[in-house]
C-alpha cells in the first residue's frame, strides 16, 4: 500500500475517533489508525492514563486538524511532538512524513527510526512497513533475515500478508534456514484468511508432498480451486493441470 495513502487514512480516522471518544467519559479506549488491511488501537485505562499520554493523544488530534487543512509544516511539527512524547501511532505517521518528505525534508533513515520505535510498542504498521524496508533496502541495507524477522512479528499479530510472507520465506529459505513444516503453519493461516496466494502455495505443498504428512492432490486442488475463484491465474491453470492429470473433470472456473 501507498504509504502517504497510510498516512492519510490514519489522520482522517483519528479525527473521528477523537469526536466520538470526547462525547464518553466511561469509554478508556481511544482507537487511533485504522487501515484496510489492520486496525491499530491504543488502549488506555484511566486510573493509569499520564499527562504525557493525554498530551500526545492532543497533539496527534491537532496534527490530523492541521493536514486536514493542507498545513503539512504544522501537522509534522505537532506529529513529531506527540512521537517524541511516546505515541506509537504518531511515530508511525511521523515516519511517513519523513517517507513522504511531507512538511520536512524526505529522510529514509528518519523514516525507518521512527518506525523501529513505533515496532518496538508493537504498532502492527509500522512492524509491516519495517519489514519491506529491510527487504527492498529503503533507508537500510536489503537484509533478508531482519526483513523476515519483521513479517514473522507481524505475522503472529494476524496479518495475513504478514503470515504469506513468512511462509514464503521459510519455503525459499529467505533469511531464514528452510522449512517446508513452518511454511505450510503460515501459508495455512494466510489461506484460512482467504490469502489467494497462500492458498495457491499451499496447493503447491499438498500437490508435492512439502511440509505436509502425505502427497494429497484433492487437498491440493481445494485450494487451486479457492485461489483461482479469486482470480489467481497462477491458481486457475494449477488447478487446470492438475485437475487433468487426476483424472478429474475440469470445470472451467
């Protein structure tokens, strides 16, 4: 995903949040960012709220008035204020802003500090976005180990991209010693989640016998078939192939 769209989503989405949390005293749980591939939520109990948090959530409000506004100079201003105070969605964003260059000037390095500190309180983002920039080499050096080590994180907090991506790396041995055991563990709950490619790879497995107790082509033209319903094209002609040599009747999909 576009990481200015990211940046955009979360603002808009802590506004709201902002309104509809002020009108409650008796609701502690303030929702800050939401994306359409995760919701991230900070959630505070009132008899341990502290100033410095009360101040970041302000902070991080009055940065997403002022890019609402077209106001970037302020919004990453009052951004890093609330990042430097500890809010992990505000160093999340500020890290876009850095990404983007937008209200100061484009830093990579910037943008990956910011989101290891956000990593670091478990901002689901931030750990996703962490991994493709080890991976692709944005603002770091391309390290394969640290770029799986992120996706696993982000993995087991359920994101099934995340949880794709790991399986992948434990298939291909990607930063990591190969394991077709582990891979088929993640491509599976990817799968389960409705992942197209996961599901084509698990097909892969259960066809070839990897990482599963036995060769099972029914189990593998299951999940073709899922993949391919979803436009999978790779999925389409796996099923197609297979479907064939089994025996069975191929049903255009």
């Amino acid at each position: 995903m576009d990481m200015k769209f990211i940046l955009l989503i979360a603002l808009s989405a802590l506004m709201i949040q902002c309104k509809n949390t002020s009108s409650s005293e008796t609701d502690t749980t303030v929702t800050i960012m939401q994306t359409d591939t995760a919701a991230s939520s900070l959630s505070i109990q009132a008899p341990t709220r502290t100033n410095s948090q009360a101040d970041a959530e302000i902070l991080f409000a009055e940065a997403g008035e002022a890019y609402s506004q077209n106001d970037k100079a302020r919004a990453f201003q009052l951004c890093k204020q609330s990042a430097e105070l500890g809010n992990a969605n505000a160093q999340f964003n500020l890290a876009i802003f850095y990404y983007n260059g937008d209200g100061t000037s484009r830093d990579l390095a910037q943008t990956v500090e910011w989101l290891t500190r956000a990593a670091a309180q478990n901002h689901l983002q931030a750990i996703i976005q962490l991994a493709v920039c080890y991976e692709q080499g944005i603002g770091v050096k391309h390290d394969d180990k640290h770029a799986t080590e992120y996706y696993e994180r982000a993995a087991i907090l359920g994101d099934a991209n995340a949880q794709y991506k790991t399986g992948l790396a434990y298939y291909r041995g990607i930063g990591v010693i190969p394991n077709y055991e582990t891979a088929v563990i993640w491509y599976t709950k990817a799968a389960n989640q409705g992942h197209s490619e996961a599901e084509n790879e698990l097909g892969i497995c259960y066809e070839n016998g990897l990482g599963v107790h036995n060769l099972d082509t029914k189990e593998a033209l299951k999940w073709y078939k899922r993949a391919a319903n979803k436009g999978n094209e790779t999925a389409r002609k796996n099923y197609e192939r297979l479907s064939k040599s089994d025996g069975e009747i191929f049903v255009p999909m």
